[in-house]
C-alpha cells in the first residue's frame, strides 16, 4: 500500500511538472510571438523577427515531443488576438508545431545532434536541418493558410514565404543555441581575472554592436571580430549570451530607422539585419566548436602520450618525470618516500599459454587493483613489459612495507587469468627502494634500488617483498 501510495504521488508530481512546464513554454512563447509580431509590417500574421521558433526548437528538444500542446496553444493565442479568420490561424499553429517537431526529429535521429555545440557538425546540423529544412515547413504551411483565406494576394506569396522562412531561421540561429547550451550545463573554464575579462567584453560586446548599428556607414562588420574573440575566450556560452545582446541591439536600431541596413521597406531592412546577425552568430558558433575539438585533440594526444594503452597507467617517460619532481622536492625541504618496483610472475608462461590478449588483460587487471589500493597522491606507471613501479610519496619504511605487503596479498587474492579451460593464478614480485634526506636523492639510483630489491625477491622464491639493503 505504501509503495502504490509512493508511486502514486510520484505519477502526481510528474504530472504537475508537466503541466507546469506546458504553461512555462506557452506563456514565453505567446510573449515571443507577440513581440516579434509588433514587428510585422507588409501583413500582420508575417514578420521577419520571429524568436518563437528557436524557443520551440529548445523546449521540445529539452524536454521531448509532448510539449507541442504548449507550442500550438502559444501559436494560436499569438495569431487569433492578432489577425485572420480561425481556420488560416489553426494552419499557421499547426505550421508553427510541425517545424519544432520535424526539426527536433532531424537533428535526434539524422544528425546525431548534441545541443552543446561543442562540435563543428553540431552547428552545421542546427543550421541546415533546423535553421534551413524545418522553417520550410511553417513558412509553407502558414503562406498557404493565408492566401486561401484571401489575406494576401497570389502575387504577394514568394515574397510573403521569402520573409516568413527567414524569420523563423533568424530564431532557430539566434534564440535556440542559448537555450540548448545552457540546458547542456556547459562549464567554464576557471582562470585568473576571468570574470573581470567577461565585464570587459561583455561592455565591449554592447559598445561596439551600439557603434555598428547607430550609424549608416557600413560598420557592422566590427561587430564579427568582437563575437569571435567572445567564442575564443568564453566558447559557447558566451557566443550565446554575446550574440543575443548583438541581435537585440541589432533588431531595436533597425526598427527605429537607424544602422547600416536601413533602406527599402522595414520587413527588408529587419531582414538584413537579422541575417547579418545570424551569419555573424554562427561564425561565433563555429570558432568555439574548433577551439573544443582543437583542446579535445590535444588532450587527447596529451592523454595517449603520457599513458600507457593497454593498461592506462603512467608511460615510462611520465612517470619518470613524477619519480624526478618528488625526489627534487625530498632533496629541497625534506622528508621521506618510496619506490615499488612489481613484475609479474611467471608472465611469459601466462603469454605462452593463453596469448598475448589474454596476457594484456593479466597486465590491465594487476594495474587496475594497484590502484584500487594507492592513494590519491601516489602515482603508478608501467616500465615496460611485465614491470610495473609505484611511487609513494612521504611514505616512511614501514609505510611502504605495509602497503607493499597488502599490494601482494590484493593481486594474490583477485587475480587470475583463465582460458582454454583452466586458470592460472598471479603473484608478483615486488622491490622497496626509499629516497630521503640520509638514503638517496637521486631518482636513477632509486629506480636502481628498487629494481635490485625486486630480482631479490624473484631469486628467492617470487610472490613476495623485498626491501633494498635488507
């Protein structure tokens, strides 16, 4: 009883948040609509500012098909306390609900789309498939729904469509890369002066988008320089933010008969501004998805550099480096630290029987209880072949024995190789050598050591520690 009770109310406030978010993205986007609306000038159900459709774009994505109630009520508020008969304002809602739908579809099923835009394709996919093939939809659909109520003439059709599509790409280039990315939860990058860099350019950003578009001398393209050093330095989310504000400065001089773009009739002149704005956002767009995959690829290079790939430990050489850093601090200020050296037993026979795959899989499974037991600070790297070192930094003598001890019993206790039918169990052998103030600071001679301590203890029976000097 309980537990249907406990279903119950979790059905409950599902269903509240749904509703909820229904009326959320039908009140936003009557409000979009009807302020890109007081836009329209040729005919009062066509504008060429209509940010209502990268709100639907984002809010069916975000949170599913289910949300077309909210889109086609918000729709049809907008239109029937605008304009027109009730049949051609139920063709423009059902146009208006069909282009977040079908655009949503393209981008989920045919362009594998992530809404961070991190990845060049990613903006390629909102630009063609939502920007360009879905608004063909709506513009259609709504155009067709006009003339067959005799709202405009057959004449005036390609030119009604013509403003219509455009205006629906501007808010699918505009209005729905912020919404996605921000739902994506992107994370900064933290660096010094970071937030004062972001007042900087963000006065810059406004300023500079104020110069362009307050004059009628082709300036507008200062604006470009400044979006692409905001996606450098602040990638996506701050193309979004940033190219917002430059839409909205944009869009506001235009319609007050001022910038660069004024000219011919204000659908026009709202048009090219417009489009100046979405070219401008998706170059930003762009240049933060480079910048992305350029970093992913070196970290990725970086990754593969300093890890061994088979078993995602250290390489040699890093962990050479990490041995060479601890033992320098040890000589300058002091204090204790140990080396193991851990070579598996009986390895080549392992290779022998089972082959080499299997034999990778004995290395990766010994490097992974390794690090189940080590400490944050310690650090683990493969030497190469069957050999495996441990450093431990600050450990004392009896630190290391401890952990090395318990290192022998881990591997002896969980790790087998099977195949073929049979297993085989894995033991390894493991030598202690110690670097200090009074024992050796000198990272060769400790990896020496080490080493010695560890055919030490193969030479005397394997599966066992041995500590150097001892």
């Amino acid at each position: 009883m309980t537990s249907s009770a406990h279903r119950w109310r979790l059905a409950a406030t599902a269903r509240a948040g749904y509703c909820v978010r229904l009326a959320v993205v039908c009140g936003l986007y009557f409000g979009a609509a009807k302020a890109g609306l007081a836009l329209a000038f040729a005919n009062q159900s066509v504008t060429s500012i209509w940010p209502p459709t990268g709100l639907a774009l984002a809010a069916v994505f975000i949170w599913g098909y289910r949300m077309w109630p909210a889109i086609a009520l918000g729709a049809f508020l907008a239109n029937i306390t605008t304009a027109g008969p009730l049949g051609s304002v139920l063709g423009i809602a059902t146009g208006n609900t069909l282009e977040a739908l079908v655009g949503v579809f393209l981008l989920r099923q045919v362009a594998d789309f992530r809404p961070s835009l991190e990845r060049v394709r990613d903006v390629a996919a909102l630009v063609v498939y939502a920007g360009m093939a879905s608004t063909a939809i709506a513009a259609t659909i709504g155009v067709t729904s006009l003339w067959s109520a005799g709202l405009i003439g057959h004449g005036e059709a390609l030119t009604t469509w013509r403003v219509w599509w455009l205006g629906d790409l501007g808010g699918d280039l505009v209005v729905a890369p912020a919404l996605l990315i921000f739902a994506s939860r992107p994370r900064l990058e933290r660096r010094p002066w970071m937030w004062l860099e972001a007042a900087g350019l963000a006065v810059l950003v406004v300023v500079g988008t104020l110069v362009a578009f307050s004059t009628t001398v082709s300036a507008a393209f200062i604006v470009i320089p400044i979006l692409l050093y905001v996606a450098l330095r602040f990638r996506q989310a701050g193309t979004a933010i940033a190219g917002l504000v430059v839409a909205a400065i944009a869009v506001w001089t235009t319609a007050h008969g001022k910038g660069p773009f004024v000219g011919g009739s204000s659908d026009a002149e709202l048009l090219r501004a417009q489009l100046f704005v979405g070219v401008a956002m998706v170059s930003g767009l762009v240049t933060s998805a480079l910048a992305t995959e350029r970093r992913r690829v070196e970290e990725r290079l970086r990754l593969l550099a300093d890890h061994d790939p088979v078993t995602g430990v250290f390489t040699r050489r890093r962990f050479t480096e990490e041995l060479e850093r601890w033992v320098a601090q040890s000589r300058r200020y002091g204090g204790p630290g140990a080396l193991l050296v851990v070579d598996l037993d009986r390895f080549k026979a392992i290779n022998d029987a089972f082959g080499h795959e299997i034999g990778d899989r004995a290395l990766a499974r010994v490097a992974g209880l390794m690090r189940e037991r080590l400490r944050s600070t310690d650090a683990v790297g493969r030497l190469g072949g069957d050999e495996f070192a441990v450093l431990l930094p600050r450990a004392d003598r009896e630190q290391a024995a401890m952990l090395a001890a318990e290192l022998l019993e881990k591997v002896r206790a969980e790790a087998t190789v099977a195949g073929q039918g049979r297993s085989i169990p894995i033991t390894v052998s493991i030598g202690i050598g110690h670097f200090g103030p009074g024992v050796c600071l000198d990272s060769l001679q400790v990896m020496r050591n080490a080493d010695l301590a560890m055919y030490r203890a193969k030479d005397v029976g394997r599966d066992r520690v041995t500590a150097y000097g001892f």
